[in-house]
C-alpha cells in the first residue's frame, strides 16, 4: 500500500511543489468547489486527478470518465451538499493503482491543458 498524506495546513509554493512532484494522483474530496484551484495545480505538475463530474472541477479535467457523478445533493441553510458515493470513489482510486499506463494518459492530458491555457492568456 502506497501513503496516504492528508495536508491539514498552508503550504508554501516550494513545498507543494516538492508534493506535487512525489503525487501519483490527487483526489479532490470535496463535492462542489467554485474554481478548484488545487485540482489546476494538480494537472500543472502531471498529476491526475480524482474529483467529482459538478461545477468547475467537472469543468476543467479534460478525462471525464474518470470523473465521480453525484447521486444526489440538497441544501442546508444556503449550502450545497452532494452525497459523497464512497464506493465508486473507492473503485476509481483502484483502477489509478492498477492501471499506471491510464494515469501516465491522465498525467499527460491535464499537462497539456495547462499548456493550452498558457498559449491563450
């Protein structure tokens, strides 16, 4: 079994850097996310991405078969909760340990992305 880091605290820019560079992939576990920056990142240092098929994160990884769809979601006083499907999440973070050749295509695809987006602004 491979570690599994859960960051709890601000990073420099040097630090993440250095985690980047050691992820084999980054799982954004939180449902609805406006821009998702970290997932950016994320794709920026050739890492692939886990995060769920919604709004922004959704948007911006350009493999959407690996992305987790939502099952449901409601609000709590002005807030948006998805029900977080712990078993497909589960299933996909497999599939990235026993498919190293998909997550390289991964990798590859969200490195071009930022390249894309560097070229246009």
């Amino acid at each position: 079994m491979k570690e599994v880091i859960i960051i709890e605290k601000f990073l420099p820019i040097e630090e993440l850097n250095l985690l980047y560079g050691a992820t084999d992939l980054y799982t954004q576990t939180l449902e609805w996310k406006g821009f998702c920056l970290l997932v950016t990142e994320a794709m920026a240092a050739q890492v692939a991405v886990l995060a769920h098929k919604v709004q922004g994160c959704g948007e911006i990884v350009p493999y959407q078969e690996f992305l987790i769809p939502s099952r449901t979601g409601y609000y709590i006083e002005e807030s948006y909760l998805g029900e977080i499907d712990v078993e497909v999440r589960r299933d996909k973070i497999i599939l990235a340990v026993e498919n190293p050749d998909l997550m390289d295509s991964y990798r590859e695809q969200g490195y071009h992305l930022r390249n894309f987006f560097i070229r246009q602004f």
